[in-house]
C-alpha cells in the first residue's frame, strides 16, 4: 500500500467503526453502508490500477484527476453528488 491508499483504508475503515451502533437499531442500514464502503473503495482502487476501465466506466472520476481543476468531479461511484453540488 501507498501512504494515500493505506490513509484510505484507515479513513473507511474508522467509518465503519464509527457506524457500528446503528447495526444494533437498523441493520440494514449498516450493510447497505458496508456494501457502499466496499464498492467505492474497489471501484476507486480499479480505476487508479486499470486505467482505461475507469475512463470508461468513470469518467467523471478520471476527470478529477486529469483536469487541470481537480476541484471538480469528486464523486467516484456516481456523478450525482457532483451534479446536486454543482461541481461537475
């Protein structure tokens, strides 16, 4: 792991300790954060890996990084929240 990946990891990884609790009062809830947690964290790591699959399948994402204002396009599974906050 690369010191931003393994910061990544960390990141997600508190973020389901924090949530913990609420699997006690709405499980679903928890696994549908779980699933979220782990299909941003396996769609971002593949789109860095293979690159021509995340300008393809992301290419909101890949704009992030390779524009010149990477202000932009911060959503990585779906471009929606880029759209609701106007930074696409």
């Amino acid at each position: 792991y690369t010191k931003s990946s393994l910061f990544e990891v960390i990141s997600l990884a508190t973020g389901v300790i924090i949530h913990l609790p609420i699997l006690f009062f709405w499980p679903f809830a928890y696994i549908t954060l779980l699933f979220s947690i782990i299909q941003y964290y396996w769609m971002h790591r593949k789109s860095h890996i293979d690159v021509e699959w995340g300008k393809k399948i992301m290419p909101w994402h890949y704009q992030h990084h390779m524009s010149k204002n990477q202000h932009k396009n911060w959503g990585v599974r779906s471009n929606i929240i880029d759209k609701i906050m106007k930074t696409n």
